[in-house]
C-alpha cells in the first residue's frame, strides 16, 4: 500500500497540471451568436482562446437552443 502513495500524488499533480492550462467557460441562449459573445466576455485578458464549439439542443415546441463552449489557455 505505500507503495503506491507515490502513484497516487503523481497522478493527482498530473490531473491539476492538465486544469491549469486549460479553461472553458459554457453557456446556453437562444442565439448562437449572442452567447458566444456572452462567453468570450469571460475570457481574461492575455489569454488565447483555442476553442469554440456549440452544440443545438432541441426544446419542447420544436424551439431550438445553444450551448456552446470557448476554451482558452
């Protein structure tokens, strides 16, 4: 068993390693458009953003909404 403590707290600082360089942000709206800029309000400045996705969800009423997602680093 404390053979394995030092797996254990490598994998744990790989796993905090891996959140730090890497932040989202997601919401959903009824406009594709108006929500990508809500979220990339929330990017902090200097960063890069690497990603942006949306994905439609369909609602009740045949209505459709968005949610998207913007990763920065």
């Amino acid at each position: 068993m404390k053979a394995l403590v030092p797996v254990y707290a490598l994998s744990i600082l790989m796993g905090m390693n891996a959140y730090a360089n890497s932040q989202s942000a997601t919401a959903d709206g009824v406009d594709k458009d108006v929500t990508i800029n809500r979220l990339m309000s929330k990017v902090p400045q200097g960063s890069t953003v690497t990603d942006t996705s949306c994905q439609e969800i369909s609602t009740a009423g045949f209505n459709i909404r968005y949610r998207c997602t913007v990763t920065w680093q």
